[in-house]
C-alpha cells in the first residue's frame, strides 16, 4: 500500500535549488506535491500560463507562474501536465501511486438520510445540490493553496479515513470524499488556510452546518456537520480564523468534522496538503 508517497520533478539540481524564478527563465516545469489518488501536484512555471492536463485546458498559472492540479480518488495510470505560454511549452509526466481504499460499514442511520423516498425531503434535497454546485463553482484569483495547510482542530482523533468505501445501513454507498476528525461538541474549527467562503449553510439535510472555501484555482475545500457556523459567505479568511464549532448535525452518528476538498470536478485528499 502507498498511501502518502511525495514527489519532485525538475529539469537539474541546479535549477532547483536556484529557486523558481530561475526555473522560469530556463523554461523548466516543476511540480512537488502528492502523486497519489487523490492527490495533488503544485507547480512553478511562466506567470499566466495555460496549464493543460492531458490535453485538456484546465487552469492558468497565477502571476507568479504558480498552479495546482489535482488527482482524484480513482485516477490510474500517468498524467501529463503541459505549461503553453505563447510559442513556448513545456511538459512533464508523472506516475500516480495507486491506495488501497478500506471499505467501512455504518449501521443505525435515519432511512431519510440514506435512501431518501419522500417527495418534499427530494425536493429539499435538489434545492441544496444548486448551492453546493454554485459553491463549488467559485473561481478566485489567488494562490493561497501555495502557503500550504494546517489541520482545522487543534486536537482530534482521525475516525475515517478519506476515500473508503462505504455501506451504509447495509446499502453500498458512494465513497466517503472526506477525512473525519473525531472531537468533542463545540470544538472549534480553524481555517487551514487563507480563502473566500462560497457557501455557509447552518441545515443541510446530508452536511448539516456547511461552509465551503474557495482557497485559489479551483481548490475548494468543506467543513461538515458543524453545530454553529461563524462565518458569511463573501467573507475573506487568514490562516487560523475561526470557521464555526464542530457539531453531528445532518447525516452523523457522532460530534465530528467531516473536512473535503475538490479541485473543479476531482474529489481530492485534504490531509495531503498539510505540510510536516
């Protein structure tokens, strides 16, 4: 099993440790991050260029050449991830790591919050898809990603696993798209990083006390089940401002933050960003 393998690309040593303005200069590509299912690669290369993934167009270098590209959960193979800036390109290939995904079991849910059958619960149900999906959709321009992350508790015990297989109440279920940090009632939950709020909703049927952040590029990252929620959407964060407390509201069967992220359409591991 690898779960946690960390890489680096560059063109030389040299270029390396000369730093990125001069990996710029000498068009060289490079990327750090987690090269694994649901992982991430951040990049360095000329200010405002088109980053294609696979060929497809999918996000700009920020103003100072830096991008993110994520991996989702069931990414296989290579990627190969292109810098274009006027008549010059640059590109790089790299292997992700395949995890060995556990599969979990919980019991004793509300039937409403597993196979929801009642006309106006549906209807409720589609109302909220709308917000997330307009949540999910903010595009900032920044790079906050770049700072890197730190854990939203300050003490927590990992409950769940990011990308399990789930059974629910005896019914497969989608994966488990988030990492559950297991805290008392009212815990405060901290923001890991600079970024906008895009959505803060205090009673979503399945989330319960939702907030999304938008941290630059498509990066958002979700904070769930939360039992007060101290912020707005609009609101702009630093690194360590209080985001709400952590709660069992929605579909939990104990106080507990569900913490997400997504990179445009892909479901990304938001432990990885953390740096030791």
């Amino acid at each position: 099993m690898n779960t946690s393998r960390r890489g680096l690309l560059t063109g030389a040593a040299a270029t390396l440790a000369a730093g990125p303005a001069l990996a710029r200069r000498q068009d060289t590509l490079r990327l750090t991050g987690s090269f694994v299912q649901g992982g991430h690669a951040i990049g360095t290369t000329w200010p405002g260029a088109l980053i294609f993934v696979d060929g497809e167009a999918l996000a700009t270098a920020s103003g100072t050449g830096v991008f993110i590209v994520g991996f989702d959960r069931d990414q296989t193979g290579s990627v190969a991830i292109e810098a274009r800036s006027g008549d010059r390109s640059i590109r790089r290939v790299i292997d992700i790591a395949r995890v060995d995904f556990p599969s979990t079991r919980i019991n004793g849910l509300p039937a409403a919050t597993v196979t929801p059958s009642d006309p106006a619960l549906l209807e409720r149900i589609r109302r909220e898809v709308a917000l997330k999906t307009e949540g999910f959709a903010s595009r900032i321009d920044a790079d906050h990603f770049s700072d890197g992350f730190s854990w939203p508790l300050a003490r927590f015990r990992i409950s769940s696993r990011w990308g399990s297989q789930r059974i629910l109440n005896g019914t497969p279920a989608r994966p488990h798209y988030g990492i559950d940090l297991a805290a008392p009632q009212g815990t405060t939950i901290l923001a890991p990083a600079a970024g906008r709020v895009t959505l803060s909703q205090p009673d979503l049927h399945f989330e319960g006390g939702l907030v999304l952040i938008d941290h630059g590029q498509g990066l958002i990252t979700a904070y769930l089940h939360q039992s007060r929620i101290e912020v707005e959407a609009g609101q702009d964060l630093q690194r360590g401002d209080v985001i709400g407390r952590v709660g069992m509201t929605g579909r939990a069967t104990g106080p507990h933050l569900c913490w997400r992220a997504k990179w445009r359409d892909r479901n990304l591991d938001p432990s990885l960003f953390i740096r030791a």
